[in-house]
C-alpha cells in the first residue's frame, strides 16, 4: 500500500497550489480520503475530506472557501487545490485514506507546503 503526495514547495502569499496523492495497493475508489497538516512542534490536524461514493467534501473553517479537495477514481488520485495561501498554512501536507468497518487507514509520508516571501 502506498500513498504518494506531490506539489509542495515554495509559494508567495496570496499564491496556489495544488497537491496530489497518488493511492496504490488498494481499493482507492471505497475509501474516503483526506487531507491533513503538520506543522513542527504542534499536533497533526485535519485539514478536508472527501467521501468515497457520493464525494462530499467537508473542511476545517479556516481553509473553507479558499481550499478544494477532489478526486479521480479512475487515477486513484486526491487532490487539493489550495488558494490565496498565506504564511499561516506552511506545513508537511499529509494524504490521509479510511475505510469503514472494519477501519482500515492509510498515511502517506506528506509534501512541505512553505508560504513564504
């Protein structure tokens, strides 16, 4: 099983970008998927998530309106668009996938996303 994340890097204040996560080794389009972030020093916290079937996303309020999480089943893909990114969103992005019962879940190794000027 392996979840591969990509599109980290450097980006100025009010900039974009956009990261996947690329899912092998099991049934991607059955599970949900999600999106969280690691700044060093502090808790990993829960940033948005997409369901596996109808695709209903939720997000953490200070990302709402300025983040898009979505998928390609066909590529095993999950991505996140990320907008008007400011320095307060500099962290490891972590690709995050859960089943339901029984719980199985999955992390990948994350991408380092720096807001910076």
């Amino acid at each position: 099983v392996q979840l591969v994340e990509s599109g980290g890097g450097l980006v100025q204040p009010g900039g974009s970008l956009r990261l996947s996560c690329v899912a092998s080794g099991f049934t991607f389009s059955s599970y949900a998927m999600s999106w969280y972030r690691q700044v060093p020093g502090k808790e990993r916290e829960w940033v948005a998530s997409i369901t596996s079937a109808d695709r209903r996303t939720v997000y953490k309020d200070d990302v709402k309106g300025r983040f898009t999480i979505s998928r390609d089943n066909a590529k095993n893909t999950v991505y996140l668009q990320m907008n008007s990114l400011s320095p307060e969103d500099t962290a490891v992005y972590y690709c995050y996938a859960s089943s339901g019962v029984p719980r199985v879940t999955y992390w990948g190794k994350g991408t380092l996303v720096t807001v910076s000027s």
